[in-house]
C-alpha cells in the first residue's frame, strides 16, 4: 500500500506543500503547524480502521477522501481524527486525497527539503526487516577472507597475548 509519509526533521516551513494542494484541490489537505520553532505537516494518515469513516453519518468519508456530494459539513470527521487531519472549508469536509490521478502528489512535488515523500510501505516493511535479519545473523557483512595479512595479523595477536603472559 502506498502511504505519504512525513520526516518533520527535514521540513523547515515554507508552506510549499500547503500551496500546491490547495491550488490543485480549493483548500489543503496538508497543514503545516509550528511548534517551539519546529515544523510539522499534518496530513491524513488513511487509518485501516478510520474514525472518521465510522463516525460519518453520510458515508462521505472514504479511503480516496472526501465524496462532497455526500458531505454535509457536519464536522464530527474533524472531531474525532486522532491526527487533526480533517478539515471543514466552505461547510464541506476535506482530507488528503494522495492525489490519485497524479504520478506524484502536488505535497510531494512542491517539498525541496524532501520532508513528504510517497512510499510503499509494504516494501519498505520488508527492506527494514531485511536488514535488520541481515545484522543479527551476520548475512550483510563480509566475511574476512583468509589471505596472508590476516594470518599474519593473527599470528601477531597471538604472540603479544603470550608475551604478556610470560
């Protein structure tokens, strides 16, 4: 499944991501919010089970967004977003949508610092678990080949620890 995902380290404010969405759909569904002089874009996380869905007495809400048609600009979608990811513009509600008619999102395109980035998190589970396989069974690392300079290192080693001992 592919998922925008946010690195707030990286975002320094400039609010191109705001911009690009609400130019692209009337209002952002990405809002950036700054605390103690750090950034952070806030943006509909599409939970598996989504209060906003449930709650919805509409059934405006859905996985691709908000169906407008639906809407009734009730505001309980905003109340119970555990994310404040959901908005109320013009008595409509509105969430990122991860532009689905795009190739890349409007937020993602406009980020120069690469703080948004849209990633499938199926396989970027799979790389983390891969290298994390790969440190606590030793596969990723090289194995010493047993050439000369190792023998003689080992060999050195060796010798010192006797001396030590005598």
């Amino acid at each position: 499944m592919e998922k925008i995902i946010i690195q707030s380290d990286l975002c320094d404010g400039c609010l191109d991501c705001q911009e690009a969405c609400a130019r692209l759909h009337g209002t952002s569904g990405i809002l950036v919010r700054e605390v103690e002089g750090s950034f952070y874009p806030i943006i509909c996380q599409h939970c598996e089970d989504a209060p906003c869905q449930l709650i919805c007495p509409t059934e405006a809400m859905g996985e691709e967004g908000v169906d407008q048609e639906k809407c009734i600009g009730c505001g309980l979608c905003m109340m119970v977003c555990p994310f404040g990811a959901a908005t109320i513009h013009e008595r409509k509600s509105h969430k990122c949508n991860q532009c689905p008619d795009l190739d890349t999102p409007a937020c993602v395109k406009a980020c120069s610092k690469r703080a948004i980035a849209k990633v499938d998190t199926d396989k970027l589970q799979a790389e983390k678990q891969r290298k994390h396989i790969e440190k606590i069974t030793g596969l990723g690392k090289k194995k010493k080949s047993s050439d000369l300079i190792n023998v003689m290192t080992a060999n050195t080693r060796a010798k010192k620890a006797l001396d030590k001992e005598a």
